[in-house]
C-alpha cells in the first residue's frame, strides 16, 4: 500500500486527501470535511472548526489549533509533507 510507505496510518485520511473531487464541491469522511477550490483546499471537523488549509497554487499547507489527535495531525503533515512534497507553514 502507498499509504504505508509515506508512514501513514490511519487509511481515512489517504482516502481523503488523495480522492479527486470536483471543484467547489466537497467531501465529507467520519468528522473531517474537504472543501476544495480552484487552487485552495480546507478541512474542516465536524464541518465547523477549520483545521487544515492547503494552497495548492504555491504547494503549502497551514495547520490551525482545533482538537485534532496528535497522530492524525501527523498523518496529514506525512500526505502533504512527504507524498505531495508541499512546504508547511509554521504558525
């Protein structure tokens, strides 16, 4: 599995991130929500709290405080981080 090579567990997360949807349109998986635009996505818990937004026009991504686990932050810095090869902006 691609997944277990970029060192993610939690497969809800590959599914995700990596499933190709149409713009301004979302998806929605367990309580994460993707909100995808033109250039830009957002994940939102429990469709209310953002806590991820991802540029994909200058391959970034910033995380936000929400009450995310530590390992599913970790697995969605490992997606964006390692498989995308987006830069992280730190807080």
């Amino acid at each position: 599995m691609e997944r277990l090579k970029y060192g993610i567990k939690n497969s809800r997360i590959w599914h995700l991130c990596s499933q190709d949807i149409e713009v301004n349109k979302s998806m929605t998986l367990d309580n994460w929500t993707r909100y995808r635009a033109e250039y830009r996505e957002i994940y939102y818990l429990n469709d209310n709290i953002k806590f991820l937004e991802v540029d994909h026009f200058n391959h970034v991504f910033k995380f936000f405080d929400a009450n995310i686990r530590k390992h599913n932050i970790e697995d969605f810095r490992r997606y964006f981080k390692d498989f995308q090869k987006y830069k992280e902006i730190l807080k």
